[in-house]
C-alpha cells in the first residue's frame, strides 16, 4: 500500500480523525483520550496503532503511559503531496486571469 492510500484509510475513520484531532491539539495518553471519546481504551489503542502506522502520531514513553502526539515527519510527505495540488490550481488561476486580460 502507498503512503498516500496508507494515509487517507487512516484518517478515512471518523474516530481516528477525532483523535488525531485531539493529539494535534495537545499530547495525550490513551486514558487521556478515552475520558473524551465516546470508544474504549482498548479501541482507542487500536486506532493511534492505525495512525502510527500511517505516520500520522508517534508515541513516546512517560513512566508506565504512553503518550500521543503528531509526527511531523509523517505530516510533511502529507502537506507536499497536498501542495502538489494547490500549486497546480494557482497556475490554473493565473492563467485564467491572465487570459481574460489578454481580452
């Protein structure tokens, strides 16, 4: 599987976008996450191994608990292969500006 594919079936879940959501926003323990969410820890568990595997968080280790943040190496192949797409409609814009100058 892609990293693209790999990616968006990750975040394709309701529940793993709102807990990558929640991660973004600040660092966070499974526990943490399942006091808010409306799933089970061992659930939530199995989501963040999802979006670990897409490269979306990493953990790391504090005593006994694991906590949950964003990966920004995983984030960055996301914003190009993003960007790709944004830079592609802007030179589609100019040139469409540029031609209804030209009239």
């Amino acid at each position: 599987m892609t990293y693209e594919n790999r990616l968006f079936a990750a975040l394709a879940d309701p529940t793993r976008r709102a807990i990558f959501e929640r991660v973004a926003g600040q660092r966070q323990s499974v526990a943490e996450l399942a006091r808010v969410m409306p799933v089970s820890q061992p659930a939530i568990s199995q989501h963040l191994k999802v979006l670990k595997e897409a490269q979306l968080v990493r953990d790391e280790r504090s005593g006994a608990r694991r906590i949950y943040s964003i990966d920004p190496e995983g984030l960055g192949p996301l914003r190009a292969w993003l960007d790709r797409f944004w830079t592609e409609q802007l030179a589609a814009f100019k040139a469409a500006v540029e031609t209804a100058d030209d009239s």
